[in-house]
C-alpha cells in the first residue's frame, strides 16, 4: 500500500478509536452497552488486523509470507477468545467473564504467533555474532523481567489466585508477552532494511499488546478489571497498529535487504534500554539495604555511567564503521557512490526488476574534453570540476536516483522507473550542463555526452553486466557522434561494436 494512503487509512482508523475511548470514559447508555461496545469493538479490530495480516502474507514472499502468516494465526486465535468473551458477557448476559475462561488458551497463543512472526521477520541482519545476539537477549529479557517483576508480575505472586491453575494463566500473559518483547527489541536492533514503518508499527502493536496484558493481569489479581475499563483501548491501538504494519509491508518487499547501509546509533544503544529502565525503577527492589539514604541514588547513577561509558564506546565503533564503509564504497573526490557500491544496488534492482517486472535504466556520461580541462588549468581545476558536476548531478535528479563517479571523469546513474523517467532524468542531466561551472573563480563552459539503457518490464532475463556495458555502447555512440548529447542503447549497436551482450526487447521511447 502506498505511503499516502497508508496515513489516510491512520487517520480513518482515529475517528472510531476516539469514539470508543469516549465512550469507555463516559460510560454511555449505561454498563451493558459500554461492554457490548468494547466487546465488539475489540472483536471488529482484532479481526481486521487478522486479515490485513494474511493479505500481506498473500502478497508476499519467503519469509516475508511465512512472518505474517503466522500474525495473522496469532490475531485469529485472539479473536477466537474474543468470541468466547463476547459469548459470556453478551449471549449469556454476564457482567464479567471468568477467568480463567476458554477464552485464555485463544488469547494465549496471539504471543506464540507474534513471536514466530518475528522470528521469521526478513530484517535480520546477516553476519551478526551469534553470542552478541545471545548476550542482547540475556540483557533484555533480565532488564525486562525486573521491570515486570516490579510493576506486575510480584503483584500478581503476592496476589496469589483462586487455584494454581488460575494463577499459572495469570503469569502466563506477561511471561509471554516478555518473550515477545523481547524478541522485538532484537529485531528492531538487528534491522538491516527499507522497512523502517513496519518495524515501527509492528514493534508498537507489539508492546502495547504486552502493556494492555499486564495490566489485564494486575488488575484481575486484584479483582478491579472489568470489561469497559480504560486500559482495552491499548489493545484496541495495538491492533491498528498491527493491521498498519502488515498494510505497509506491501509497499516495499522485505525479502532483499540492502548490503550497505551502517548501523545507526540507535540500533546498538537498543538493547540497553531496558536495562536502563530496569536500574532505575529495580534497583531499590532488587538490592537490599538500599531503600534509604543517599544509596539508591548513588546505586543508580553507578549504573547509568556504566550504560553511558557503553553508549560511548558503541558510539565510536560507529563512527568508525561509517568512516570506514564511507571510504570503501564511496568515491573520496566527489562523495558519490563509488563503481562498488553503484554495481551492488544494480545488482538488486536488476533481481526486483526480473521479480515484479518493473522497469529500469543506466545512464553512462562522461565530460567532453574533460582531458584538455586537466592539461591548460591543472589537475586541480579539473578535480574542482568534478566536484561541482557531482553537485549538479545530485541537484537535478531525484533522492531515489543512485549517481555514482565510475572513475576519472566518467558517471552512472541507476533510475529505477520506466522509460517515461529514465529519459527524463536524461534530459535534466544534458540541461544542468548548459549554465557554465565556476572554477577558480572563472566561468567553465563544459558539456557532456550521455548513454541510455532500459531494460523494460518484459526484460526477465535482464543481467547487470549487460545494462552497463549496453550504456557504455550507447555513450561510446554518442561520443563519435559529436558528443554532447543523448544515446539510447539499441540492437544494432551491439552488432555494430562486436559486443556479446545479451540483446534486449525494443526500447519504447515515449513515456
């Protein structure tokens, strides 16, 4: 789904939650009719989220399929229990369900799907340290066991239940909804992909899920839940939150993940959080004899230099890291991606291309007598020369559009549209060389020649390999034509220089 349309589907989704936490709030038409609209409400949501989620894992691939296929089990079965739920309080006219219920058993196993759906999630990032991951886990499952220890879970023990049976359930919703947490934080900080906003929605529904549990638990512990309280709205958002990450999974497949791209700082400083959150509000719990004086005070800023020191030390691993991916795959000159980095993302828009048939060009383009630049003005003028091309390239084609320096004076740009695109891109690259570039502090009249490949959508057998060395013909054809101007790859010229390229279907020249 589209981007847009997905914040329409958002803001749509606004009006009925508003309505359903007013009403909550105000107890409208009375108590049976503040559980029926919760009760249904809950019901309607649950369901929706189900079935976005197997549409996603309809239309989507490998693990991608498999992932949101098991959230869609995991949502189904809650809203089986809510079924049951709605069954006791509505059919049966009961003011609240007894727990435990038949119902448990539907509701328990939404965290058995969300967690196989995270397992399966295609954003881990390949060549982590398996005793890295194990130690993150450690860390944030210990962090967030204290944290539920101290807000629910003690509560709950002291509280005792009904049978052992009764409390067995009761510590069954927040020891699973901890794994799943957990296994969330680690996915989000092992992300390697485009899929920023259905990690973030998808890690969202997730914990609001696992608040709205503990506090379910809490409060039945302590016999104060009832069907219409405040806290079903947090099941109510996790659910629109679910149903919009499965909806924003169809805009950008997750099964290729990008090569390059370094580790933001909040990847490597999320599994520390918890651990964060677990010192200040534990520590005083945990320890004993630190429950007066300036102790826990001093206990908790001990732990927060300890994270910090770590922050610092992840931070300028980073740096390094980014220092050391920026000079191996971009050009040091002009600060474009370098031949490396542009073959890789040809290499996986060619794979999407032969996959969902959506079109794609390379342009080649190289200076004309760039050569007699460098031999009357200097090496110098000539590399100021290629810095401001670099400049004007970036300026007149779109973010999307990957520009790189090949080498000496030579360009590519990979645009991943059709041909309609491609030569426009092509026309704005021709039109940026016409004002004259400043170098050193002169005007510099510079032009430029241009190649143009497009491999069509019913190009399936389309190789990296060939786009470039098709470009390279195109170019090396509008050079001898006089240069300055726009080639387009065709049949013949690969005829024409011996080349064994594979040849591709005709190019259509109108957009």
């Amino acid at each position: 789904m589209r981007r847009r349309r997905l914040w329409y589907v958002a803001a749509g989704l606004a009006v009925p939650m508003l309505v359903f936490g007013l009403w909550l709030g105000n107890q409208w038409a009375g108590a049976f009719a503040t559980r029926a609209v919760d009760d249904l409400g809950l019901l309607i949501f649950a369901a929706s989220a189900s079935v976005c989620s197997l549409w996603a894992a309809q239309k989507g691939r490998g693990r991608q399929r498999r992932s949101w296929l098991a959230m869609g089990l995991g949502l189904g079965a809650w809203t089986v229990g809510e079924v049951i739920w709605c069954y006791y309080e509505l059919w049966r006219g009961r003011e609240q369900a007894p727990f435990p219920s038949a119902a448990d058993p539907a509701f328990l196993l939404f965290p058995v799907g969300a967690a196989a759906a995270l397992f399966l999630f295609p954003a881990a990032h390949r060549g982590q340290s398996r005793t890295r991951l194990i130690l993150d886990g450690v860390i944030v499952a210990g962090s967030l066991f204290v944290i539920s220890w101290v807000s629910v879970l003690g509560g709950v023990y002291r509280a005792g239940g009904d049978s052992h049976f009764a409390f067995d359930v009761s510590l069954a919703y927040p020891i699973a909804d901890l794994v799943t947490v957990t296994m969330t934080i680690l996915v989000l900080a092992r992300a390697h992909t485009t899929q920023r906003l259905t990690l973030g929605l998808l890690a969202t529904g997730v914990v609001l899920m696992a608040f709205s549990d503990s506090a379910f638990v809490y409060l039945t512990a302590h016999d104060s839940y009832h069907s219409g309280s405040l806290i079903d709205l947090g099941w109510l958002a996790a659910f629109s939150a679910l149903g919009l990450a499965a909806l924003s999974s169809t805009h950008h497949p997750t099964d290729e993940l990008e090569s390059v791209r370094g580790s933001t700082s909040a990847r490597l400083w999320l599994p520390y959080l918890p651990l964060v959150f677990a010192g200040i509000v534990g520590v005083h719990r945990v320890l004993p004899g630190l429950d007066s004086g300036p102790l826990p005070l001093t206990a908790v800023i001990l732990v927060i230099a300890m994270l910090v020191r770590q922050f610092v030390v992840l931070a300028d691993n980073r740096r390094l890291l980014a220092t050391v991916e920026r000079q191996a795959f971009h050009d040091p000159l002009t600060g474009l991606a370098n031949r490396a980095l542009f073959t890789d993302r040809l290499d996986h828009a060619v794979r999407r291309q032969n996959r969902d048939l959506k079109p794609l060009a390379v342009l080649c383009l190289d200076l004309d007598d760039f050569k007699l630049v460098n031999d009357t003005l200097g090496h110098p003028a000539g590399d100021e020369l290629l810095i401001r091309v670099a400049e004007r390239l970036i300026g007149c084609l779109r973010s999307t559009d990957t520009v790189a320096r090949l080498g000496g004076d030579e360009f590519a740009i990979l645009v991943e549209e059709g041909a309609g695109d491609a030569l426009l891109a092509a026309a704005r690259v021709l039109e940026t060389f016409q004002p004259p570039f400043t170098v050193g502090g002169r005007p510099l009249a510079m032009h430029a020649s241009v190649g143009l490949t497009i491999a069509t959508a019913e190009a399936t057998d389309v190789a990296a390999d060939d786009l470039l060395k098709q470009a390279d013909l195109a170019l090396y054809a509008a050079k001898k034509a006089g240069g300055s101007d726009l080639h387009i790859y065709t049949p013949q010229l690969r005829l024409a220089a011996g080349d064994l390229t594979r040849e591709l279907p005709p190019v259509p020249l109108t957009p």
